[in-house]
C-alpha cells in the first residue's frame, strides 16, 4: 500500500508540475544554441556597415562565408576605394589582403582586438576568433524583459585558459527561440566598454535572427557601428579553396 501511495504522489506532482521544469536548459546549452543560431554549420552572407563618428560618417558593403568555427572570409565589395579588401581566419591565423599595395598582412594574436577597417568591431569580431561557447562558462543570472520578448540574463566569465581579453561578457539570451538580442562587454576590472543591440528579428535563411547589430562603445562619445545583414544562407556547401591563402588576391567564390 505504501508503495502504491508513493507511486500515484508522484504520479499527480508530475502532472502538477509545468514540463519546463524538467526540460530546463543549462546555461551552457543557452549559450550554444544561441552561437548554433547564428552561425549554422557553414553560411554565406551579404551585409552592410555604416560607421559613425562626431566627424565623419561611411558605409562598406561585405560579402562574408563562414565554415565552423575556425573557418571564416570577408571581403569588401564597396565603396571602391576599399573594394577587394580581404580579411581571412583559417584556425588561430588571419590575415588581411590589401588591394591597393597587392599585399597579404599576417595579422598577429596581439591585434585582434583592433578596430576592424575603422569601426566599433574588433578584427575577432568580424572573423570569429573567439567563440562564447569554447571560451567562456556562462551562468545563469536572472531573467529581464527586453523589447523583443523576455530574456535569460547569462554571464559569461573567460575560461582560465582563453586567449581573451573580456573581463566577462552579460548575454540577454530570448526565452523559446534563443535569439540574442544583447551583449555587454566588460573589462578585467568590470568596467562597462562597449554594447551591442540586436534587432530587427525576422526570418531570414529560414532561421528567425537579428538583422540589425549596433555596436556603441561606451569609452568614445558620439561612435556607433550599425551592420545591417542583407542576406544570409546556412549550412550551404563551401568549397575549402576559398579559405586558403592563394585565394585572397583571385577572390575566388565558391
């Protein structure tokens, strides 16, 4: 009889409880679906950068693919002057081809947090060096209620052994579908440094994604970069040859 008794309590407590509960997430699968979201298998996309200062104000447009997570090419398209230009990450490695002087330029590890083409993302930024997944262990903070839906609060805390530069990093990460809508980029003395807002979600490449990515740094007043994403493919085949060295002057496309 007790047995029976303890067997039909746990029967209503199943019933009783909200199946969430026991199909909650780790902060860890957030994180990676979220990444997954964004970057598929392999994608191929076209996008648009205006850079904006208390001075000047220009637009590049960039045709970018992407294979995994250590595989990835931008090239410039417009305006003219800066067309042809090539930046490429193969693994740990990249390198930058300057039409205008014929020349390939290894970038070292010691300048990925430089300012890519004179905008509010870094070289890591726009070749994936980092990824959140491989190089930080996020925790689960809260939860808060954004414009686009209500958010886990993930923070993101560097791996004793990443090769990063964020002292952590605080994701808002949307409940159901996991679309990143922010990220807060802190230094190693917790000092806020930058912000991106991610907007303008809607099907695109038959995922539901940000289309809109607005960097503004919080240490120079009056500068934002805006990438507006025009196109994007996933899990498209992608031949190996455009990630190769050979292949930054001939702009070969898959």
């Amino acid at each position: 009889m007790k047995r029976k008794l303890k067997v039909s309590i746990f029967l209503v407590l199943a019933f009783l409880i909200p199946t969430s509960s026991f199909a909650e997430l780790t902060a860890e699968e957030i994180t990676r679906k979220a990444e997954d979201l964004m970057r598929g298998r392999s994608n191929t996309s076209t996008l648009t950068m205006t850079i904006t200062t208390p001075n000047w104000e220009r637009t590049l447009t960039m045709d970018s693919w992407e294979k995994g997570k250590d595989k990835s090419l931008v090239k410039i398209t417009a305006p003219a002057k800066e067309a042809g230009t090539v930046s490429l990450k193969f693994e740990n490695n990249m390198w930058n081809y300057l039409p205008s002087v014929e020349k390939i330029i290894k970038i070292p590890p010691t300048m990925m947090m430089q300012s890519w083409m004179g905008s509010d993302f870094t070289n890591d930024d726009l070749v994936k060096e980092s990824s959140i997944v491989d190089d930080y262990d996020p925790a689960i903070i809260g939860k808060e209620t954004l414009d686009q839906g209500e958010a886990y609060l993930l923070e993101l805390v560097p791996k004793p052994e990443a090769a990063v530069v964020w002292g952590r990093i605080v994701a808002y990460i949307r409940d159901g579908d996991y679309v990143p809508l922010k990220y807060e980029y802190y230094d190693e003395k917790g000092k806020l440094i930058r912000v991106m807002d991610l907007t303008e979600i809607k099907e695109m490449g038959g995922r539901t994604i940000p289309t809109v990515w607005t960097m503004v740094p919080k240490t120079k007043e009056g500068r934002k970069t805006v990438i507006i994403l025009d196109r994007i493919e996933f899990d498209v085949p992608i031949s190996e040859e455009i990630f190769s060295l050979s292949n930054l002057k001939r702009g070969i496309v898959p």
